[in-house]
C-alpha cells in the first residue's frame, strides 16, 4: 500500500487524491472500435480509476445460442436460474476478462472483480414488484470501499462486472449503473471522486435524435422539471437519479457522456 495516502474515511475534501469511476455500457462492449478507443482512453487517465462494464447484449447473444429465452420487463432482465448461469459467465467471465487482457496488454494493472470477490458488493435478491418476479437481481445492501481503496493504493485498477452476491452463496444478476454508483458513493469518503457514465450520445439531450440539444448541467431542481415537461424520459431517467444519488452521498461530480469522451471535460454534468 501506498505511504502517500491514508485510507481513511476522515481525510479533509482537499487532500484526498481524485479518482475516477468510468462505466461503459454494453453496447460499447460489443463494439469492437468503440471498445478499442474507450480502453485507449480509460488507459490514459491519470491517477487511480475504476472500470466499471456491461455486456447484456452479448448476454442475449450467449443465451440464444445456448437455447434460452430473455425476457425483459421495463427493460431490467428476467433472471432465471439458467440466466443467472449466462450471466456469470458472460459478465464476469467473456466480458470482464477480454477487457482485463486488453488493459493489461496495454500496460494498466487490471483485476477483474464481481461483487463476491473480496465481498466488495453484497446484496438481497429484488422482492416481488407489481407482481413481476425478476428472479436472481440484486438491489444492493452495501459496497465495501476500504477494500477497493487497498487494492488502488496498492496498484491495482478494478474492473467491475455486474454481479453481486447475497452472501449466502448466491450470485445475483445486478444493474450495471447501480454498481458504478454505489461503487463511485463506497469510494467518496477516501478519494475525490468522479463518476462518468458512458454510452452512445454526447450526454442528456433534449431531444434524443439531435445532438445538438445538449443539456450542460442538470441539477436536482432542473432535473424536476425536465422530468415533468417529459423533455428526459425512459432510460435515461435512472441513469440521472443514480447520479443525484451519488452527488448527495458525497461523489463530487457526474458527467454522462460519450463513450469517445471520458476525459471529463464533455457531456452533461450532474451538480448540486
């Protein structure tokens, strides 16, 4: 472990050193440029940083060839005991450890992890909702961010997979922006943190075909409003309350953004 910083939760805001949190989705992961260019840039942030992947598309993928069928309820998957298999292979296998390969070939010291290694997540299987059963997903009790700060002060950059656990011996099927910002909320109180969620638009627009219409910053008020004029809507409002979520449990700041623009200076920023 390193000497210059302590791994403490106690440290004053300005010494603690920045750290990033990226998540890439898994349209990006099953994108053969885009992910080349993303590991080439997740690389070339400075400082101690975190991966954090998808892959339900190729989870789809795996799952047809193997003769099961997805289901999908309000876009969340239906995760069945032979789902919870494909996932685990597919998320913290073929997924976590192609991306590990590549950063390690690209000299970053990677470590693949799911939430069950290390115990760094832990979660209880999602209960009954509006009478849909979605099987073995985890909502999340806890991250454990003194463990994940021990390995990056060590030298280690993790790679989050989507799966957690529920510490009695069960993996659980977990939504990738909810590991990255429970993962990013862990790790605020040792390191300033920045969380960048990733995928195939500039940011938030305002209309969701012209990215032209970005919108620059989103603030809790702000976002009250763009929610009840209907101007973001669907996917994307998760993604922005995951990352008021984060703001309020002390990550610094949340920038959504292009795959191709991870360097923190794109994208809609998500403030106090």
């Amino acid at each position: 472990m390193s000497d210059n910083i302590s791994i403490t939760p106690d440290a004053a805001k300005h010494d603690r050193q920045p750290l990033t949190v990226v998540k890439v989705g898994g349209a990006v992961v099953e994108d053969e440029a885009q992910l080349t260019q993303l590991l080439a840039d997740f690389g070339a942030i400075g400082g101690r940083k975190v991966l954090v992947h998808g892959g339900g598309r190729r989870a789809t993928q795996v799952a047809s060839r193997l003769g099961i069928e997805s289901r999908m309820v309000g876009g969340r998957r239906i995760t069945d005991h032979d789902m919870l298999e494909v996932v685990t292979m597919v998320y913290g296998g073929l997924v976590n450890k192609n991306i590990v390969a590549r950063l390690q070939a690209a000299g970053v010291n990677a470590l693949g992890l799911t939430g069950a290694d290390m115990d760094v997540i832990r979660s209880h299987r999602r209960p009954l909702k509006d009478g849909v059963d979605f099987g073995f997903v985890g909502d999340v009790d806890r991250a454990d961010g003194a463990a994940l700060a021990r390995l990056i002060e060590s030298g280690v950059i993790p790679v989050m997979a989507p799966l957690t656990h529920d510490g009695r011996g069960n993996m659980l099927n977990t939504n990738a922006d909810t590991i990255a910002g429970e993962t990013a909320k862990a790790l605020a109180p040792y390191y300033d943190v920045t969380l960048i969620y990733s995928f195939e638009k500039p940011g938030v627009m305002a209309d969701p075909d012209d990215d032209s219409t970005l919108i620059p910053e989103i603030t809790h008020e702000s976002f009250l409003r763009l929610r009840s004029e209907g101007i973001v809507s669907g996917g994307m409002l998760p993604k922005i309350e995951n990352s008021l979520a984060a703001i309020d449990a002390g990550v610094s700041r949340v920038i959504i953004t292009r795959a191709t623009a991870i360097d923190g200076r794109h994208g809609t920023v998500i403030k106090r």
